[in-house]
C-alpha cells in the first residue's frame, strides 16, 4: 500500500454511487483491492466507472449484512477513485481503489439498481492549539507508531523512511491508520473524527494498547516455543529408545504396566493401600519411561508390591512338637524354653496372642539369635532378624521420604519383604546399642513398632500407608539391660541368659556343635573324636568367653585341620588328644585363671561382671613410705575409684580395731593396682574386696587365697547387694576358687546357681564389712 497524493475536491451535495464495504473502513490515501460480488455493488462500481471512476466507500455496520439498509451503513466514508479493475469468470470483480477524501453521506438518492448517495466533504477542525503542541503530538504519535513497527512483524520493511517524510498531521494519521490492524468500529470511529487532535489521540491510544498486546503476544510465543523445543526432543528421544529397547528385544512400557497391574491385583493389599497404588500407576503410566519422577514412582510400586500384605504362615501351636524342637536346637536354657511353651500355650486358647514382648539379654554366644531361629523354627513362622547395634537415626528404622535421592523404607519394612509374610518371628538385636543423636531418636519409633496399641498402624516414611506388624512375634536382644531406654525397657519381659558353666560348654560342644561342624566339613565320626577332656582343655585354653561362639570357632579351626589331612590322606590320629591339640590350635591362649596358690598380704580375689560374663578379679595393695596418697592403676572405672577411697575412709575409721596407729596412713603412699586391666571393670561391687586387700596389707595379715568376694561397701561398712551374681560365681569356679563371700541379700539368688557349683564352693552371705573380714583374714585382724 502506498500513499500518493491527489488532490480531489468534492462539490457540495455530489451524487455518487455507494460500494458499501464488509469489514474493512478505507482511509485517504489509502490503496486496496477489493472483491465485489453483490450485484447493488457491481451496479455501483459499473455506474462509477462510467462516468469519472469516482465512488463512495463506506462501512457497513454488520458485516454478515448481505443487503445493507441505508441505516445500516455509517455515515462517514471516504470519496476513492477506482484504478483497476478485473473481471473474474464467476461474474464477480476485482477492483482496487484508493482512497481520496473523507466525506459524510448527506441522504441517500436511489436505492436500485444500486444505491446512489448525495455525499458532502467532512472537514478536518483541529482544537485550538500552537505549533509546537502540535509538533509534540506528532512526534508523540510518531514514536509510538516506531514502537509499533517493531513488534508487528507482518508490517513490509522501510516503513520508518516512509513515515519520517511525512509531515502534514492529518496525513500522518491517515498513514497511520492504513497499517494498524484494529476492529473495524474503532477504525470508523477514528475515520469519523473531525477533530484532529482528539484523532491523534485516538490513534495514540490504539497504538500503546496494540504494542503492549504485542509484547505479551511476543513473550508467549517464546515461551510456547521453547516449551515445543523440549517436548519435541523428548518425544524424539523416546521414540528412539523405544526403538533401541525392541532391538535389544525388551519389553516395552505397555506391558511392563499392565504386568505391574496384575502383581498389585494379586498383592492382596487393603483397600486404601489398593488405591494408592492404582493412584501412582495411573501417574506412572503418564510419565515418559525412565525418566527420574518415572524411576522414583516404579521403586515405590515395586515396594508396596513386594512387601507382604496378607501373606501369612500357619502356626504349629503343638506344644509337644514345639518342646521338641527347641530341644533338638538348644542344650538347657530350661527356664526360656518353658516360657516359650507358654505362650505357644496361651495362643493356641486366646487366639490373640498378644503377649508381652521378650527381650533376651545375655552375653554374645550365649545362643540368643539360635533361640530366636528356633522359636520362628517351632511356630512354622520366617525369621528376620534386623540389627540395631549403632543405629541412631530414626530414619533407619522408619525409612525416608520419597522426595530423598536413593530413599528406602526403614529397616523394619525392608525385614518385613525379606520375610515375605505378615507373621514372621522377628528379632530385633542389640536393642541397647542404639543411641541417639540430632536426627531424631531411633527409640521412640521402635517403641511404636513393639506397642501393640500402636503398631497395627506402623507409619514408615517412605511406604506413606499404614502398615499392620500386629502379626508379628517380636524378640529384642540385648547384653545388657542398663542402657535400654526406660520406656522401651517398660514394654517387654526380660529373660536373662547368664552363660555356661564348663560342664554345660563341654555338653553343648559335644551334642551339638561338635555335630554341627563335622557335618559342615563333611567329616564322619570315624575321622574325629572329641573325648569331654579335650573339650574341657579346649574351653579353658583357647576361649575365653560366657557363651559358646569362640568354642564353637575353635572346634572348626580343628575340623578344618583334621579335613585337610582328610583330603591328603595323610596319616593322622583321629583321637584327639591334648598333644594333638597344640598342634592344631597352637600353644593356649589362657591360662586358668586361678586364684594363688598360697596366701599373701594385700592381696584379695574379687569377681566382675562384664558385659562378657563374669570374670575374677585379683587385687593388689602395697603401702610404701609417702606422703598419704591413694594411688589407683590398672584399667579402672569411677566408681572402683571412688570405692577405693571409701574403703580408705572406712578403714580409718577403723583404725582403733585393727590396731593401726592413729595417722599410720599420713606417713606411707596406698598403691592399689587390678591386674589384668585389659578388660574396662567398673562398678561399685569391688568395694569388700578393695577393703581387704587394704585391710591385709595394713595389718600385714594374707586374706585366704581361694576366697573370692563381691559386695559393696557403705562408709559405716554395711555390705549392699550387687547384680550379676550368677556369672561372677561361675567365673570364680572356673578359676578353681573353693569359698565365696556374698552379700546377704543375694542369697536369693542361689537358685540361678547350678547345682554342681553350689555343691563345690562354700558360700557364706554377710550383711558387715567386719563379717566379711572375719570370714577371709586368715588371721583375726580385730583387737579383742
Ligand atoms: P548370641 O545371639 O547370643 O550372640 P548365637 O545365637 O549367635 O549367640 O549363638 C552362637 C552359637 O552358639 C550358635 O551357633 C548357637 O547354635 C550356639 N549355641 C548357643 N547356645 C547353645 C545351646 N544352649 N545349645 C546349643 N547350641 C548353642
């Protein structure tokens, strides 16, 4: 479209055909084509022609308007002169025109053929202002219009040259108007305008409105297409490895779905677990295959599937065959067994079987995990067993958010897949090496899954829905029962396993570990015999332990030896003999602890508890010229130091009964030293022990050397109860110790004691410091 300039005056009242136009409003100076077909309007453009090719354009008010009224026409229009025009073979016709003057049609003079009007010129007024408002308008409207071009792409290049040289303002607007593409009212609205300034205006209007439309428009467009880039490449790269997967022969996505399907149909899950997973398959079959959200959603799916949801074994609740089996596995623990039996008992009548939860503590080897085994063994349960030593984070035990990189469920949903039912005998191990720390304590989620309030809706992070371990029999371990925290302690029944004496290590060996390893070498009976005097050589030069597990390691090392010169047909004994032994195992690791064989001063024999067992501990006390220090060495914990002052403390309040000058301490250095500090002994039970030994030394009186004691003593000399005394006893005899000094309350616990020992060793229970000094010195050490 270009702009040529054309003077043409209207005469007042100049009769001129009418083209009324659809949807489009000419301006002056304006060219266009135009397609006529109405037939009123072939008239028009034919009469026009006929004379001087002058017609008179103006707008329809409806573009659907196929036989416009004059009262459907606008009244404003513009006078153009027709330059061309172009039969087409259907009868239409194709004219351009351009456009000369805007004019108003004062009345309209023939309505047929064509409609014939009587137009009048419009005049342009412009509101009274000065040249420079005017200049600042026009260069107003001119910038905008710049703005404009820049975001209309469609608009033909070297319009800015063009606009600069014109320079009339009604001109400019009329340039304007020919390249701006509004809604045909507002173009007639501008077209009808006589004031100048208010149509600049208009236009200004028109055109920041346009220009922000096109910004937005612009943004969009980006963001539509940059949107199109990535999912064209993803849809291609899918595409491809569609195709790479066929050729490599896997199944494609389809039927990986539906085969997921069908395993979440079959996992018998509850209702609202069912529901989720569909939730999260229908999400996944959305997704593109192997991307990250599509793995994340596939791992959870393969969990919810895989973890047992109505799966269950059958309980055997035969008491006989249960009592049978837990014979077959395990040599004594009478006590664990009969409770077992029990609660079989009491599950077979309640049904529920909801009883307290066992907690077995006890040294390691003492056959714990065995039992466990065998109980699950006994039921025709699966067993699991899940780990606690050193975990604190209550992430472990309760998983993490899906959300997390990597993340799992909890230890206790990970043993329930293992385990592949909803009733497994579950053990949960070293419950009292857990600790706590910043990440939250791991206690108080166990504790969630032990209470039977609680755990038919176990909460795990990572699954989301609620699982059911109300099925499960749950067994703890511990070595311990101090460091189980106090409300987890709360919920079970402790069951202690205190360990073996020689003679039950010495049965157990032979009944069932000696026949455990042979079968696991694949020996015969023929190949190796363990006469009951081996083993004892073995139990008390090569192990030193309260359960049996270093036993049961050295038995293999021998079966091992003996397998090899099996498999060489070398010529070898098959009866083992100690001799033998050494060559087997090497010379013997320990020596039998044994008590003195003569008596000394300062020196006493106590018993320890640790977390292995129980241990004699011997006590050494020397006094040597100083200045009334206390010196303590060998591997001592707090309270044996603060027991040891105490019995300083006591035996200074002594002094006049022992016979003990007055400050005979101030002029001499007390050394007291544990040998075989190795082991960390701590405790408050040393205390007879320490005071004898102190005693002995001061008085220069030995205390009798197969006397061991345990008790703790009060400043005023009172003897307190202490824990542990089985193991402490059984210690004490393996080290051949003939009599036990005991506080009095622990007489109680005699009956833990086995037989044989309380057979051999003479017990004698005190309730004074002064009884018990009185039962070791072997001399009166008391003034008479
Ligand atoms: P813990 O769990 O207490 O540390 P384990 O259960 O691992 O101990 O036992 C160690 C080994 O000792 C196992 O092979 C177990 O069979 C054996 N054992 C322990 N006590 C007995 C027993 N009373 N009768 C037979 N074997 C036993």
């Amino acid at each position: 479209m270009t702009i040529p300039k054309k003077p043409y005056r209207i005469k007042t009242g100049e009769s001129l055909p009418l083209l009324p136009l659809r949807d489009i409003v000419v301006f002056p100076r304006m060219m266009v084509p135009l397609f006529v077909g109405r037939e009123k309007s072939i008239r028009a453009v034919e009469r026009a022609m006929e004379s001087n090719n002058i017609i008179m354009l103006a707008a329809q008010k409806s573009a659907r308007d196929d036989n416009p009224e004059p009262d459907d026409i606008y009244r404003v229009g513009c006078v153009s002169e027709i330059m061309q025009v172009l039969k087409m073979p259907d009868g239409t016709i194709k004219i351009m025109v351009e456009g000369l003057q805007r004019a108003e049609i004062a009345s309209f003079t023939e309505s047929k053929p064509m409609l014939m009007t009587a137009v009048e010129k419009s005049s342009t007024i412009s509101a009274v202002m000065t040249d420079t408002e005017m200049k600042a308008l026009v260069r107003g409207i001119v910038n905008l219009f710049k703005k404009y071009i820049k975001t209309d792409s469609s608009l033909p290049p070297g319009m800015e040259t063009e606009l600069d040289s014109i320079t009339d303002p009604e001109e400019l607007c009329d340039f304007i108007m020919a390249n701006l593409s509004i809604k045909t009212e507002e173009r007639q609205k501008v077209l009808a305008e006589n004031d100048l300034v208010k149509r600049i205006e208009d236009i200004c209007t028109h055109l920041e409105s346009e220009i922000e439309i096109g910004q937005i428009e612009k943004r969009v467009r980006g963001r539509v297409k940059k949107q199109m880039d990535k999912t064209q490449k993803e849809y291609y790269l899918n595409e491809q490895m569609k195709a790479i997967q066929k050729e490599l022969g896997r199944s494609d996505l389809k039927s990986d779905i539906e085969e997921l399907r069908q395993k979440i149909g079959k996992a018998g899950m509850p209702k609202e677990v069912l529901a989720k997973s569909l939730k999260e398959l229908n999400k996944l079959e959305q997704m593109p295959p192997m991307s990250a959200e599509g793995t994340v959603v596939r791992n959870y799916l393969d969990w919810l599937v895989d973890v047992p949801w109505s799966k269950r074994n059958r309980d055997n609740l035969d008491t006989k065959r249960a009592k049978k089996i837990l014979d077959e596995d395990h040599y004594g623990l009478d006590k664990i067994k009969e409770r077992m039996l029990d609660y079989l008992a009491v599950k077979k009548l309640s049904k529920t079987g909801r009883g307290s939860i066992l907690c077995l503590v006890g040294p390691p080897g003492v056959g714990k995990t065995s039992l466990g085994k065998s109980i699950a063994r006994a039921l025709g349960r699966q067993f699991v067993r899940v780990s606690l030593g050193g975990v604190r984070d209550e992430a472990e035990i309760r998983g993490h958010r899906r959300t997390y990189i990597g993340a799992l469920p909890g230890r206790i949903i990970q043993s329930m897949k293992k385990a592949g039912s909803i009733n497994p005998v579950m053990m949960l191990d070293e419950i009292d090496k857990m600790s706590m720390d910043f990440r939250g304590d791991p206690s108080a989620a166990l504790l969630e899954v032990l209470d039977p309030e609680q755990n038919i809706s176990f909460s795990d992070h990572y699954l989301e829905v609620d699982y059911n371990l109300s099925e499960v029999l749950f067994i703890t371990t511990a070595n311990t029962v101090h460091n189980i925290p106090a409300p987890l302690l709360d919920r079970m029944e402790t069951l202690r396993m205190a360990g073996y004496t020689e003679q039950e290590k010495v049965k157990i060996a032979s009944n069932f570990l000696v026949p455990k390893q042979l079968k696991e070498h694949g020996l015969k009976n023929r190949n190796i015999s363990f006469a009951d005097s081996v083993l004892t050589n073995i139990i008390r030069h090569y192990t030193r332990e309260a359960g049996v597990r270093s036993l049961e390691r050295v038995l293999a090392k021998v079966c091992r030896k003996v397998t090899r010169k099996v498999v060489e047909k070398r010529k070898y004994n098959p009866k083992l003999s100690v001799s033998l032994l050494k060559s087997y195992l090497g010379v013997e690791k320990y020596r039998l602890e044994s008590a003195q064989a003569h008596s000394e001063a300062g020196f006493a024999v106590g018993m320890a508890w640790t977390e292995a067992g129980g241990e004699i501990m011997n006590i050494e006390v020397s006094v040597v010229p100083g200045k009334g220090k206390l010196i303590l060495t060998g591997k001592l914990g707090d309270v044996m130091r603060e027991s040891a002052q105490a019995a300083l403390t006591y035996i200074r309040s002594r002094a006049r009964m022992f016979s003990l000058r007055p400050g005979f301490y101030s002029k001499s250095d007390i050394h007291i030293h544990v040998p075989e500090g190795a082991i960390p002994k701590d405790g408050p039970s040393a205390g007879i022990t320490m005071v004898a030994a102190m005693v002995s030394a001061f008085c220069k009186v030995p205390v009798r050397h197969d006397v061991a004691m345990t008790g703790e003593v009060t400043l005023r000399g009172k003897v307190l109860p202490i824990g542990g005394l089985k193991e402490k006893v059984m210690a004490a005899h393996r080290a051949g110790i003939k009599a036990i000094i005991a506080p009095e309350e622990n007489e109680r616990d005699m009956e833990e004691i086995p037989k044989n020992i309380r057979r051999e060793i003479k017990f004698t229970f005190v309730g004074s410091m002064d009884e018990a000094l009185s039962a070791v010195m072997t001399e009166p050490v008391f003034k008479q």
